[in-house]
C-alpha cells in the first residue's frame, strides 16, 4: 500500500516536486519564522503608536479595476487565474491599489485625516531569474493630507519602520513625478527635451552631453549635476519646481540629520510604480541590489474608486531588510 | 576604507576588446590570468567577476557587482532597464534572421517557421511584430547547425563578420537589430556609492574618448 502510494505521487508530480520550490518562492520555519515575525512586531507596534489602523485587503481581486493603474511591465508581473464563474482574478501584487479600491467606497466625503496601514504577502511573477517573485510587504498610508508634512511624515515613518525591523544604514533617495522635465523645460522642449530625458534617466553621458549640446552651449554643465543625480538642497534647479520643491527640500532637511541616514535628490530616479503622481522616494540598504522600500504621492488613485482624496504612503519588503529571497 | 567597486566582466566576446581598453590608462588592468573569477586590482580598489555574458544584468541587479559589461542584446533579451551611461565602439554587431542559402523561401507555407536561437525574447517579439507565428527552438549555442541538422528552418543570431554564417550554409534575411556592448550600473550602488561610480564612469569615458 504505502509503495502504491509512492508511485502514485511519482507518477502524477514527479519526485522532484516535492521539495522544488517555484522561481522566488521561500518557506521560513522555526527561528528564521520568529525573527521575521519578531521584525513585522515592531513595524506594528510603531505604526500603531503613531495612530495608523490595519486594514486588510483580499489576496486575489477581480483583475479589471487594476489594469488601468498598471504599467505593461507591471501587469506582465502579475499571476493571474480564471475563477469557477469565467471571471479573471489576479493574486495580490501591490497593496496600494487594494487598498484604494476596497477603502475608497467606505470612506465619507471630504472626511478627515486616515492613517492606514497593511502587511502581506504580494506575488510579481515575470523577472528571468525569478528573484523576488513572493515577499512580505508592509506599509502604511496617509490619506487626506496634500501636504508637504505628510509627504516627510510617511518618509520618516518608513525610515522609522526599517530602523524597526533592524536595518542598519538608509540610502534615500527623493524625487517627483515629472521634476527632471519641469526642470529641463525653460532649456528645452519637445521632442529633444523628450530625448534629453530619456538619456537622463538611462544615465548615458555622452548622449546627454550631445543632446544638451544641441539645446545650448552651456547646458551640459546644469544637465550633468541631473545626471549626476545629488543635487543640494539650494540648487537653483530645484527653483524650477513648483508645489514639488516644498516636498523635496523638506525632506532632505528632515532626514539629513537622522544617524545612519544618507539622502540624495536625485530626479533621474524612476517611481518605484507607475501609478506615483508626484513627490516619490526609494530607500536602499547597505546591501543588494534593488529598494527596501519605497513610497511616494498617488492622489489620484483614490478618485478612480470613487473616493477621490490626496494620499501618500511607503511599503517595504521584509525580505530586503531581515534576509531571505532578495 | 570601503570595499573595492564590483564590475561584472563577460568572459563571451567582448572580453578581449574589453581588456584591451581596461589595459590602458590611466587604469592599466592587466590581463586576467589563471582561473579565478573573482579578480582583485591591487591599488586599484576594483573588483572584476568573470562571468558569462548572459548572467552580468542579474549580479549588476541584485546587487552583486555595482557594475557590469553587457551586450545590447543581453540587456534587451533579459529585459534589463538598468541605466547604461556608456556605451564601448567596440564589439558591435548586428542581430539577424539567418536562413539556409540553398532556401528559396524562408517562411514555410501551412505552418509556423521553426526558430532556432538563443535569445527566446527577441525572437518572439520580432515574430509577434511581424504577426507571424513561429515555433521557437532554445538553445544554448552553435545554433548555425540547427537548420543543417533539421531542428530548425531558420536562425536568429549575432551577425558579427559572417564568417560563421556563411561557414554554415546561411545568409542573412533582415538585420532585427543593431548591439553594441553598454556598461550598466546598479541604481543601489548609485545611492550607495554615488562619487566613486561617476569617478570610475568619468575615467572610463575618457579612455573611451581617447
């Protein structure tokens, strides 16, 4: 009986089956399970203290509400799956637009301020070498506040949030939706600001210097520093900016003075995702090669699920910052 | 004092051309010598890994090697969106639909064209745009022969001298895409290690320039 039963799981799984774990996947037991636990503890327990409720969001959604919020890169990383009824659904791939969609409807016109946080596990399939396809993401948002304030208070919160779970070093690095080209624009504009930009944010020297060259002579030299990507907190680059500067300079003023902490304004850097509407951050640890965490301004996310209000808010992947599947 | 700057070396064939610009100066690399893949540059503060071409965009991404040396079509079959401030002008080629010289017609009629090649991605795309369907092949190399062998009616790959090509019986039907060889760089290592990346990249451009 028990051969019989051998067989079977060989013949219908194949032996290898049973211990292969899929590209990205990761199990955690015994103490490396409590150590994870132990970190997520103390990412709560802060959120908490600084007013911020749970919410909890369903692992696998109807597809359609979120393709409009997707980049192509983004939707080709989602795993998705036909219900019993013909419906596509999508597992859990990002907790922002979840949460919107489901806390949208259920929030009362021009109410108050909402702290709001969340934590589990996403899916983003589509990577060659399979890295990072599960990991545990925990973060918080602030809705209702179009401020500066609320821009640094979620930073400050994530910072806070890694300290907490045991990282040791921030490299963060600020920027907004649409700066590089608010800041080529009184240079440049059209089609060589659009390929001015490009080159900016791919970081290719010659390129940019070519192009630069074109606009004007003594362009290379602003564009460079862009490229350059740490510009102080006084550049006259950053006048350029509109309602964004308030959000960038108080920002590096707020964590330049925090132990452990570097901060650069850099504009080339991309949105860590497509649906960022304005001022955006990434952190990088000490080690590895992608964020820990990430977070930034959506304000018009809320308003595509019916409950339209400015909103900002930071994630970060557990596995960056305590180990496991990078 | 911090850990020496990491660059992902592709040992396939740029690595020669490669050596030669790294030997000059200011840098003065030597050679690579014996078998060890991780290379020290004593004085240097650099750190070279020998790797095959295709795994240099997966150390540079994860964070392994702060930079690294890659083909074009390397970073697009890997979908590698890294940011690359250089580009070498040596090592460029030109990625090809290759078919057998005796074929009168490439695509055959009442069915999918079989595709050998070693870049899946590239190749379906090219097929996707030309809305044609195409059965395609991988493999890891030598992927002149499939078409000899029947494994396959045509072949994508690099066209370099077409030496190759023309040794096997092939020529070339459209050119899908121009490669030249970048070097790539972590976004971590920019907000870890800013100043010495541009250092490095500024010395590099000059022996480029030069």
């Amino acid at each position: 009986m028990k051969r019989r039963r051998a067989e079977g799981v060989e013949s219908r799984r194949g032996p290898a089956l049973i211990h292969r774990l899929p590209a990205g996947a990761a199990a955690y037991v015994f103490e490396e399970a409590a150590r994870r636990r132990r970190a997520e503890d103390r990412i709560v327990q802060g959120l908490r203290a600084a007013g911020y409720r749970e919410a909890i969001v369903p692992s696998a959604d109807y597809l359609a509400p979120y393709l409009t919020h997707l980049s192509a890169r983004e939707e080709r990383e989602l795993y998705r799956f036909v219900d019993r009824h013909g419906d596509t659904l999508a597992l859990r791939a990002d907790f922002t637009i979840a949460l919107a969609r489901h806390l949208a409807p259920r929030l009362a016109p021009g109410s108050s301020l909402e702290r709001v946080f969340y934590r589990g596990e996403v899916l983003r399939g589509g990577s060659r070498d399979g890295a990072g396809a599960e990991f545990y993401q925990i973060g918080a948002e602030l809705l209702g506040d179009p401020s500066a304030a609320a821009d640094v208070e979620v930073v400050e919160r994530c910072l806070e949030a890694l300290e907490a779970a045991g990282a040791r070093g921030a490299h963060v690095v600020l920027s907004a939706v649409g700066a590089l080209e608010e800041m080529l624009a009184p240079d440049a504009s059209g089609e060589p600001a659009r390929r001015l930009a490009d080159a900016i944010r791919e970081r290719r020297l010659s390129d940019t210097d070519r192009i630069a060259r074109e606009v004007s002579a003594g362009f290379g030299q602003r564009v460079r520093r862009l490229l350059e990507g740490d510009l102080p907190p006084g550049d006259p680059l950053l006048d350029r900016l509109g309602a964004g500067r308030e959000s960038l300079v108080r920002a590096a003023g707020a964590l330049s003075g925090r132990r452990g902490c570097r901060v650069a304004l850099d504009v080339a850097e991309p949105p860590p995702r497509s649906y960022y509407t304005g001022f955006f951050f990434s952190v990088y640890g000490e080690s590895g090669g992608e964020p820990v965490a990430g977070g930034g301004r959506y304000d018009d996310l809320y308003g595509a699920f019916g409950g339209p209000r400015p909103a900002v808010g930071f994630a970060l992947g557990l596995e960056g910052v305590v180990g496991g599947s990078a | 004092m911090s850990a020496p700057l990491t660059v992902a070396f592709p040992k396939g064939r740029i690595a020669a051309p490669l050596a030669r610009l790294l030997a000059g100066k200011p840098l003065e690399i030597p050679p690579f010598s014996g078998r060890g893949l991780v290379v020290d540059v004593s004085g240097k503060r650099l750190r070279f890994l020998v790797l095959k071409d295709f795994d240099v965009p997966t150390y540079v991404r994860r964070g392994a090697a702060e930079l690294g040396i890659a083909g074009s079509d390397v970073l697009a079959e890997t979908e590698c969106d890294l940011p690359r401030p250089l580009e070498f002008p040596f090592g460029r080629c030109r990625f090809s639909l290759l078919a057998p010289a005796s074929l009168e017609n490439p695509f055959p009629e009442g069915r999918a064209v079989r595709v050998a090649t070693k870049y899946v991605r590239l190749t379906r795309d090219y097929f996707d745009r030309r809305g044609m369907a195409a059965d395609i092949v991988p493999l890891a190399g030598s992927v002149e022969i499939a078409p000899q062998m029947k494994l396959a009616d045509l072949v994508t790959d690099l066209v370099d001298t077409g030496e190759t090509m023309r040794a096997n019986g092939l020529v070339e039907v459209e050119k899908i895409r121009d490669v030249s060889p970048h070097l790539i760089v972590s976004r971590a290592a920019l907000a870890r290690r800013r100043r010495e990346v541009f250092g490095l990249l500024e010395i590099l451009e000059g022996m480029i320039a030069s």
